[in-house]
C-alpha cells in the first residue's frame, strides 16, 4: 500500500508510491546516447586559453594565463546585476525591487569533459574552498540578503555548456522558501528545544537504513520522505547555521564526501544529469540554535508533472531505504 511520509525540515507530504516502485537499478541512463567529450574544445568559453571570452574575472587559483585551477568570472546572461542600488518599489499592490545582485560562473577545471566524480579528492577540496571564498565575499555586498551556490549538470538539470561549472547567485531579498523553512525550524526549536536538523541526522544515523556514506565530519543519507528518486543531503555534522563557518578540516572531509557520493551516482546510475545546492544561512547567522546548513543533491532520474504542479506534494517511485542501500553497495574504483 502507498504511503505518504512527512520530511520534518520542509514539511512537505511526500507520496511513497509503492505500488508502482521501480527497482533502484532501473533508474541508471542506460538508453541516453553517449558522446566521447574531448578535454577541450577550442570555441568553448571556459577552457583555457579563452579568458578572454569571459572577461571580468573575479578570482581564481593557480597561476597567471591560461595556467590556472579555478576561475571565477561574471555570468554573460546574469540574473541579477552589480550595478546600481537596491531600491524598492510599491506602487498599491504592485512591489519590486531592482534587480541588483550577483551572478558568477565558478570554472571548476581546465578540463572540458571532467564531472564532480571524476575529479580528484585534491581538485574538488579547492573547489570547496573558491565556494567559501566567494559565499562569504558575496555577502560583503550591502544589498545582498541571501547567497545561493548551486551546479547544474547535464541538459535534464538545466545546464547549457558542458563545461564543469557551478554558480552563485547572490539575491536582495531573501527567498520566501528559505523563510518558510527558517520559520519551521524555530517553531521546532520553540517545542523540543532542539534543532531539526540535528535531531534529523541524529535518527537518521540511529536507523542506518537510508546512510548512503559517513566521513568523519560529514554524513549523506537519502531523507525518510525524499521528495525524489534519489534526492540526497549530505549534513555537517557539527551544529553550524553557515556554511561560510567550513574549518579547513571539514573542508578536506566534505571534499572526500562530495567525490564519493557523486561518483556512487555517475557508476550506480550511468553518469545521471543532476543538481546540487548549498543551503545556508550566512555567517552573522552562524549562531543560530535552530538551523543547520547542508547540501541537498538531486539527480534527475525522474520527472515532476502535473499533480506535483498542482498540488505542491511529490510522488516518489523509489523508496528511500531502497535506495540509499543501493548506492552504499555501488562500488567506486578510487
């Protein structure tokens, strides 16, 4: 029989849709065709010895040229712009703002057909540290209220070049789901006086049946009511509201984490297209005894429709314990 789960944290209804479950192998993309990618591509913006199509560059790491590890620069089709103040507007019912914010393209590698499993542990671990980088320069910006950094791989994500990228948008006003979720997590603070978070992770980890990897300061677990096939979050496992608070250590064990985790789902499921997110609050909110930041990975394995779109409420064709003990039997060659 089909269950609906609640997820303790968003507290969204999730349909376990039992009945019509799929085993967790027949998730892999076995029939998308495949291409060989070369490691550069001459008109490709982000490989090197093309800086100069993206001009404006914001940091990097590594050396000078075309010699670099990481490079950050302007989004050309920003969301958001650097120029000009926040100012609002409220004309009756009609309220805006200026679209004043940040937008950067965070060039993860020199090499064009790399992904975040492929990498090695040295590489993603100074990827991490750009994040941080950038994530705490982002809210030196008066104007800016909430800081998101997020990667979109594959064209069932939502990316349209190939090369590795991630990006951050960094928006005046904080996100009304960032706000509904902050609410929940003090009004469970203001009943059991603990954070949902921990007490999530702290069950999660009691259970062991949706544990998908733990490292020594990072866990990754698929949710009780995962909102999709797959749908993982990797938790810290100190208490700490922003991720802008990473220590050098939890950066290395994060970066270990990231690798083994990605490459469970590029092996387990055929190199899926997915999304990875960082949620977070920023680092004056460090303190705060309530929330937790985290990161939350969605590969795109299945599809929402109009029931979803309908009603705000998910059905999940995998069941999540299935799933996790899939991907912690998935055996990855490093």
């Amino acid at each position: 029989m089909p269950e609906i789960r609640q997820n303790l944290i968003t507290r969204e209804w999730v349909i376990i849709a039992t009945e019509r479950a799929k085993r967790p192998e027949e998730f892999a993309q076995k029939n998308r065709v495949k291409k060989e990618i070369p490691s550069y591509v001459p008109n490709c913006p982000f490989c090197p010895g093309n800086e100069d199509k993206t001009p404006g560059e914001t940091y990097r790491m590594g050396g000078v040229g075309k010699d670099w590890k990481i490079r950050v620069v302007p989004n050309k089709f920003a969301a958001l712009s650097r120029e000009g103040d926040c100012k609002r507007i409220m004309e009756g019912i009609k309220r805006s703002i200026n679209g004043k914010g940040i937008h950067e393209v965070l060039v993860e590698t020199p090499l064009h057909n790399m992904t975040t499993a492929l990498l090695p542990v040295e590489q993603i671990r100074t990827i991490v540290e750009m994040y941080k980088n950038r994530f705490l320069a982002a809210y030196q910006d008066e104007c800016v209220e909430h800081v998101v950094v997020f990667k979109n791989h594959g064209e069932g994500a939502g990316t349209s070049l190939e090369h590795p990228h991630s990006q951050l948008i960094a928006t005046p006003v904080v996100p009304s789901q960032v706000r509904e979720r902050m609410e929940e997590a003090i009004r469970y603070f203001d009943d059991t006086g603990e954070c949902v978070f921990c007490r999530t992770l702290k069950e999660e980890l009691g259970d062991g049946d949706r544990i998908v990897w733990e490292g020594q300061s990072f866990v990754a677990f698929i949710p009780y009511a995962a909102l999709s096939a797959f749908h993982t979050w990797i938790f810290p496992k100190r208490h700490n509201a922003s991720f802008g608070s990473i220590t050098r250590e939890e950066m290395d064990d994060l970066a270990i984490t990231l690798k083994t985790v990605m490459a469970k789902f590029y092996y387990g499921l055929d190199n899926p297209d997915f999304n990875y997110v960082i949620r977070s609050l920023s680092l004056e909110e460090n303190d705060e005894e309530c929330c937790h930041w985290y990161i939350t990975i969605v590969p795109r394995v299945s599809k929402a429709a109009g029931f979803e779109l309908g009603s705000g409420m998910f059905i999940n064709t995998a069941l999540p314990e299935e799933s996790a003990k899939f991907l912690r039997e998935t055996k990855v060659p490093f």
